[in-house]
C-alpha cells in the first residue's frame, strides 16, 4: 500500500485497477494528486500559450485556475453522483486522491489538435476504473455513472460559460458606452 509516486503514475496511466484502489484509499496520497494537479495545468497552460500566443500570460493563470478548480468541484460532483445515486463506497477525499493523479493526462494538451481530445478519452477511460475501484461498483455501473458524471459535469460547464459570457458581453457592453 506504499507504492512510490512515479510508480503509482504509471500505474494510473496504464489503467492499473489496484493502483486506482490503492490512491482512493491512500490519505497520504491527497498531497501528490494536488501536485500532479498543478503540474498538468501548468503544462497545458503553457501548451495553450505557445499555441494560441494571444492568450499570454492570463491564458496561464486562467488554465491553473481552471485546472484547479475543476479537480476541486469534479471531485465533489463524481462523489455526490456515485454514491449518492449509485450508492457507491466513495467520499469527496477518495475522488480528489484519484481525479487528482488522472489529471496526468491533461499533458496531452501539448500535442496539438490531437491531444486535448486523447487526454478526454484516456481521462473518461480512467474515470470509469476510478469510479468501479473506489466505490466498489460494478464494472457496467460505473460506465453508466461515469456517463452521468460527464452529463452533469457538461450542464454545469455550460451554465458557468453562461453567466460568465453574459457578464462579459455585459461588462464589454457598459465599457463602450
């Protein structure tokens, strides 16, 4: 149960089901998941910086912020679903562990076109093991709350885009004037 840190990395990255367990329920394992956490953001925030230049230094503090928070609020949702729609075996510190280490495959961002869309798939493939291991679900259970997660996650992500847009169309608005 004391795998070392770049061990348990490459156990989450070639979906190995006991090293998803042995992260949900390491507590020592919440420093590391936030550390992989930075990390991932802050290589994806460069990523976007050296592919898209205009959004410079903002777009980097933006893809940290953004990274951080929704590791801090996935976490709390895929929990809340899990266990209490699924009755899984699960609590918001097990999901930060684990979802904190799958965010490994946020470094994708650095191949462009590609990349975002390959660390999704590996993260949604990942999420199903981490959901089955931790709440101690059926396989074909957690693929459906992993959907059910990424359904509410999506309302979610589109409701804050929504009132974020609306205030910044509002604010750009009121600056003209």
């Amino acid at each position: 149960m004391n795998t070392p840190f770049l061990q348990r990395l490459v156990g989450v990255i070639t979906f190995k089901a006991p090293i998803y367990r042995e992260i949900a329920h390491d507590p020592e394992a919440l420093r590391p998941a936030a550390l992989v956490v930075l990390i991932s953001s802050l290589i994806a925030g460069v990523a976007q910086v050296l592919f898209v230049p205009q959004v410079g230094f903002w777009g980097l503090v933006a893809q940290l912020v953004v990274g951080i928070l929704a590791w801090l609020i996935g976490s709390f949702v895929v929990a809340f679903i899990v266990a209490n729609l699924f009755k899984g075996k699960t609590d918001t510190g097990e999901m930060l562990r684990i979802l904190g280490h799958l965010s490994v495959f946020n470094v994708l961002a650095i191949i462009p076109c590609i990349g975002g869309i390959a660390g999704l798939v590996l993260s949604a493939a990942g999420l199903v093991i981490a959901i089955r291991e931790s709440a101690e679900l059926a396989t074909d259970k957690a693929i459906i709350a992993a959907i059910a997660v990424f359904v509410v996650s999506f309302v979610i992500g589109l409701l804050i885009g929504l009132i974020f847009g609306v205030g910044a169309a509002g604010i750009a608005v009121l600056s003209q004037r």
